[in-house]
C-alpha cells in the first residue's frame, strides 16, 4: 500500500466529507426545528447548482457573485415552500410528509430538466492544482472545503451565541413552552425551513464547482445527506459535521482501495447498522 495513495485518500476523504456534512446541516436543522425530513433536499441542491451556474454564465468573472445568488435564492425558495407546502404538513403522518416533499423534488427536477436540458454543467473555473509527488490538492476543493467549514462554524456559533439560535433550540426542546413565552413559532419555523434550503442551495452552489450536474443528479447526494444525519443523531449540527467527514473518509477509501461502485453500499451499510445498534445517532442520548 502506497504512503502517497494513503494521504491522497484521506485528503480526498475530508474534501468531499466536509461537502456531505454542508449537506446534511441543511436537511438536520429542517428536521431538528420541525421534525419533518426533507426528501426534496437532492433537487434543491441541483437548483441550487443551476443558480450558480447561470449567475456565473452571465457574469465570468468570479464565482463569488453566483455562490452569493444561490444563498439568497435558497432563502427566497425556501420561505415561500414553507409558507405555500411545508406549513401544512406540520404534525401530518411520516407518509403524508413523504409523498409531498418527494412529489415537490419531481416537479423541480422535471422543471430544470425541461428548462436546462438532461445535459451534464459545470462551472468551468481553472482553479491551479499543486503537486507534491502522487499527492495532489486541487485549490477549488480546497476553497469548497474552507468555505463548508466556516459555514458549518458560523451556524453553529448562531446556535449557541445569539438569540434567534436560543429561541429555535427553546422551540426544538419545548413548542408550547417557547409558545407560552410570547415566541412566534409559525416565524421560527419559516425562518428554520428557509435556513435549512439555504445551506442545501449553498451546498450545490459549491458542489458545481468540482463535480459535473444535472437535473436528476442530487439523488446520491441527498442519500449521503440522510447518511450522515442519521449517524450524527437527526436534529444534531456538530454530529453531522462529524458523519459528514467520516462517511467521506469511508467514500474515498472505499473508492481508492476497491471501487468506487460501492462507496454508496458501505454507506447506507453503515446507516443500517447505525439504525440496528444506535438509532439515536452517534451523538445521540439513549431515551429512558
């Protein structure tokens, strides 16, 4: 085994795993905030690819402009499917939940494919690639990773630091208590969606940046997504910070050391071992 294929794999591994763990941030504070998953998260992402994309098209000079047009399209997007969708599946059945938001994720795929054709973009941006023997680091994975942190750490510092990260923790532990406080829980809840679809457009907006896309192509990414919430405990932003790097670790090393056909497999091999042996999650507590 090679010491160079080694490193490369794991700098592949927490590349692509800070990508999963953006992902899933966006689909656990949905779930954390509203207990309803967002089987829409795939199209969201690829949306929020195309915003950037165009954004980038029609103004080439910097990627910047289109990453900030997919975050404030994502919010747009995202309060007004609460108020016109989400809003009325609150305390609906799993079932009821699923079929919604899974028909929702249908009508934006077949839109974007009707618009923008079934074939595969990318933004074509040159970023400059340094080489160290068989180790290479591609500077645009380096920029997605950074950026995916510091994302990842400002949400969490809005969380624990502010007031608006106090009311929606006093929403997610107790709604009628927080409701009894004078807190306008139908607002939480809009604002908490609208955060939620923000970091999924945000996650597409850098996932263009390194990967092809397409209209039907957020599925394996929002599979990851719901990997990673399930190992990190659901409604857990550092948990999913954490799965999001090591089912990255496990993508990459199961890609480099035996094909990368499986990577999914063990994946999903991993939430259902998760599921059987800790259902709460990683960090999760158990329930008396």
């Amino acid at each position: 085994m090679s010491l160079e294929l080694f490193i490369q794999t794991i700098i592949n591994g927490l590349f692509i795993g800070f990508l999963f763990g953006l992902a899933g941030l966006g689909l656990t504070i949905i779930f954390g905030v509203m207990r309803i998953l967002n089987f829409a998260t795939g199209a969201m992402i690829m949306l929020g690819a195309y915003v950037a994309y165009w954004t980038y098209t029609f103004w080439p000079y910097s990627v910047i402009p289109g990453i900030i047009a997919s975050v404030g399209v994502g919010f747009l997007f995202g309060v007004l499917t609460y108020q016109v969708v989400v809003r009325r599946l609150i305390g609906k059945p799993l079932l009821t939940t699923l079929l919604v938001l899974f028909g929702l994720a249908m009508i934006l795929e077949n839109s974007m494919l009707n618009l923008w054709s079934p074939n595969p973009r990318s933004i074509p941006v040159d970023f400059p690639t340094f080489s160290y023997g068989l180790i290479s680091i591609s500077m645009s994975r380096v920029f997605v990773s950074v950026m995916a942190v510091i994302t990842t750490l400002l949400v969490l510092a809005i969380f624990k630091y502010t007031t608006f990260g106090r009311v929606i923790r006093a929403v997610i532990q107790d709604k009628i208590a927080a409701t009894l406080m004078g807190v306008d829980v139908n607002r939480i809840y809009t604002l908490g969606f609208a955060l939620g679809v923000t970091l999924t457009f945000f996650a597409g907006s850098l996932l263009a940046l390194i990967y092809p896309f397409e209209p039907f192509g957020g599925l394996p990414y929002a599979l990851m997504a719901f990997v990673v919430v399930v190992l990190g405990t659901l409604g857990n932003p550092v948990g999913c910070l954490i799965a999001g790097v090591l089912i990255g670790l496990v993508h990459s090393f199961v890609g480099s050391y035996w094909t990368l056909n499986m990577s999914p497999a063990i994946a999903y091999l991993i939430m259902i071992i998760t599921f059987l042996i800790r259902p709460q999650g990683l960090m999760g507590r158990k329930e008396d």
